[in-house]
C-alpha cells in the first residue's frame, strides 16, 4: 500500500513546479469525484455541504501532492468505494439500491460492505500490532544495527495501511448505505460510538503512518498500534454486545451541518494525543531501561487500570460482558508487564530521544490546534441548536479542561523548555484526561450531550 514519500514541502520550489504527471492524474481523478459526486448527490445537499465537497476537493489534492502514499490510498479508497456502490445497484428497490444485495453478492458480503470492510479493519490492525512487536525480538542481521526496520515491522506497516484502506472503504460505503434506507436518514458516519471509534482508529493510524515515513523508523508503531488495538477490543465487544453496527436515524440534536466539520476535527485532536502519549510511553520504557529501576514505571501500572477501569463500567446493562472485560484487562496487564521486563530489549530498538520528542511535540501541536478549531465549531453548534455558544455543560467543561492540559503543555515546552520524563509523564497522563472527556463524561455525568449516553 506505501510508497515512496513524496515530503517536498509545498513551499518550496512552489506548488505547481516540479509536479510528475501522477500528479496531475491524482488531481484529475479528484476533480473528476467531486464533480460526479455534484452531479449525482447535489440536489439533496444544502449550500453548506456543498461548501464543504468544493473545500475538500483541493484539500485532499493538496494533501496528496505533500504526501505521496495518500494518493494512492485515496485513489484505491475511492475505487473500492465506488465499486461497491455499483455492487449495490445492480439491484434497486422502492427506495434506491437493496442493501440485500449485500448478502448475496460475494465482494459486498465478505469484503466490500461496511460492516464487513470495518471488521477487516479491525481484523488487520490488531496483525499489525502484533508484527510491529515481533520485530522487536527478530533477530538483529550482520552488520545491521538493532534500531534498523525488519521484516516483521515491514509487515506490519503495510498491514497498517491495509487496515487505514479498509476503514476508509467502510467509512464511505456505510455512508452511501444509510442514504438508502430511506428518507431523512442518510448522514457522515461520525454520529455514535461505533462510528467515532472507526474514525478514532483510522485517524490515529494515519498519522501514525505518516511520522513513521517521515522520521524512517517503524519501531514506534509496535507502542502506536496498541491503543489503536485497545479501541478495536473495545469497538468488537460493543458492537456484539449492543448491536452498535446497525445504522439509525440521526437524533434532532445531531441534525446539523456542524457536526460535519466538528466530530473529525475533535477526533483529529483525540487521535494524536492518544499517539504522543504511546510515543511517550516509549520515551519513558527507554529512559528507564539502563537504569534497572523497573519500580519507576509503577504508575504505568496505575494509569493502566483507571483507562480499563472506564470501559470496564460498560458491564453495567451487558449481559455476557464480564469473562469478555475480565480477559481484555488481563492481557492489557500482561502487555504492560511484558513490555517492562523485557524494556531493555525493546529500548535498543526504539529511536533516540531527539526523534521521540519530537513526534511527541508535533502530535500535541498539531492535536491542540484541530482541537481547538473543535471547540470552536462546537460553540456554534451549541449557538445554533441550544441558543447560547456555552453552557457549562459536562461536556464542554471536560473538553475547556482538555484544552486548558495541552495548553499548558505547550506553553511549558516552548516558554519554560520542557523535556525529558516530565514532559513524557505529562503526555501520557493526559490520555486519561482525554478518555474520560471522550468516554467518562457520558458514562457520569448528564448534561446537554446526553443524547450520546453509552
């Protein structure tokens, strides 16, 4: 699925300049989308979502021309999206196409379909995770050194990629599919949990993907991977377990255009400090791997419980949950004890400091500055649905208290020149600041956004 990176900042030598005619051919398919997709879908979308298609169109070609390895993933996306929709169409009832097509068509039913697209996701993130680490124990090659790539990280990127191709292609067919249940129902999948968590796991992988290129090191994707592993776990039992994968009507309060652009930029925001928070878990596995001192990450072991303690509350209302939260908190202890013992190993692959700390940094950077174009749109939201931009509700505050962390986070690092274990700590600690905004407020506490009640 990768290829070679394509990183030329726009800047320089222009935009336009010194593009190859894949370029060119990548822009014209992206055109050439946007115009289908007015053409065929332009009379049941209002000024604001064709607003939004005509800005995505040379955003995603410009994303494309910074990033090589998206051009091919969007191309293939589109190509799997769009053949599917055909799949479906080929039989039509009163509405539009008969999703029962999607049993009885071999690519629809095991691959192509969203349900089915979304489990291969899961499915091929969770073998990425576990190749990422069998390449920390692979052996070392003669005259290689131990923080060189190896095959098994190799595989393991590539079933990454996989895995992002997947979710993408389950995102958009579950999209296409919502419109033809009927009237008034079709909408963006990021209105629930299950939806969210998809978009959680593919957002975070994407970037990840993207700082591996850029810093040509797959060591971190072994750490990266795991949280994106813990939200498949979580996403397999409730979707199993609450029948999460069945699309439904959006509630009145989630009938807005706003919800387009603010649910992906807060989970832009939410991915990526999910991911410097396992680079600086990492960090940390490194810093303390020479000294011998294993009691120093204890509150490893702390933070581990109060992140499994969250969804372990799901029990409540579940039927057969309990063996299901019993084993995925053991293997989560496991994990975390393996990776302990055995952190003087896994340091000798990891980067040096300097490349840690640096995609730590620019994962908070770039988090905190889509997180806070959220909450913005957010308070237009709020003005537009509940008549006031703030309300104090839970959910706002925990998301002010989020902010207010990497606030202070950064202006630490940039005005007081924070580093080291410290400003690793400090990451890591705000992963559970942020699950409990995500998770635990709706879990707790009521408030305006109780309709998002687990």
């Amino acid at each position: 699925m990768t290829t070679s990176t394509t990183t030329m900042t726009m800047g320089r030598a222009g935009l336009f300049q010194g593009r190859s005619l894949f370029d060119w051919l990548y822009a014209l398919a992206v055109v050439l989308g946007a115009g289908y997709a007015f053409q065929r879908y332009g009379a049941s979308m209002d000024v604001y979502e064709k607003g939004i298609l005509a800005g995505a169109a040379p955003a995603l070609i410009a994303l494309g021309w910074f990033w090589g390895s998206l051009r091919v993933l969007a191309l293939a996306v589109g190509g799997s999206a769009l053949l599917a929709i055909s799949l479906y169409s080929r039989v039509t009832d009163g509405f539009g196409a008969d999703l029962g097509a999607g049993e009885k068509l071999f690519l629809l039913k095991y691959f192509l379909a969203s349900q089915s697209a979304i489990l291969w996701m899961g499915v091929l993130f969770l073998m990425s995770t576990v190749f990422y680490w069998i390449g920390f124990f692979a052996p070392v090659p003669a005259g290689g050194t131990a923080a060189a790539d190896n095959t098994a990280q190799r595989l393991g990127s590539r079933i990454a990629w996989a895995g992002v191709f997947f979710a993408l292609t389950g995102t958009l067919v579950r999209w296409y599919e919502s419109h033809q249940i009927g009237p008034d129902i079709g909408h963006i999948p990021v209105s629930n949990l299950f939806e969210v968590f998809v978009l959680f796991c593919w957002l975070t992988t994407t970037f990840y993907l993207y700082f591996e290129q850029h810093y040509r090191t797959k060591a971190l994707g072994a750490f990266v991977m795991l949280v994106v592993s813990a939200a498949v776990g979580f996403l397999a039992w409730y979707n199993f377990e609450r029948g999460a994968q069945e699309i439904q009507p959006l509630v009145p309060a989630l009938q807005s255009w706003w919800m387009k652009l603010h649910v992906p930029a807060n989970f832009i925001g939410y991915g990526t400090f999910a991911l410097a928070a396992m680079v600086a878990f990492a960090f940390l596995v490194k810093q303390h791997a020479a000294e011998g001192r294993w009691w120093k990450l204890a509150p490893l072991w702390l933070l581990g419980v109060v992140l499994c303690f969250e969804p372990l509350v799901f029990r409540k209302g579940a039927t057969n949950s309990t063996s299901y939260w019993a084993v995925y908190f053991g293997i989560s202890a496991l994990i975390v004890a393996g990776i302990i013992a055995l952190r003087g190993r896994i340091a000798a692959r990891l980067p040096a400091f300097e490349v840690l700390d640096d995609v730590m940094y620019k994962s908070i950077a770039v988090g905190f500055a889509f997180f806070t174009i959220a909450t913005i749109l957010g308070a237009f939201w709020a003005a537009e649905a509940w008549g006031g931009y703030w309300s104090w509700d839970p959910k706002e505050t925990w998301a002010l208290i989020v902010w207010l962390n990497y606030a202070a986070w950064l202006h630490m690092r940039l005005m007081k020149g924070l580093r080291g274990a410290a400003s690793a700590w400090w990451a890591l600690t705000g992963l559970a600041v942020t699950s409990f905004a995500f998770l635990g407020v709706n879990m707790f506490l009521t408030g305006l956004h109780s309709y998002g009640e687990l």
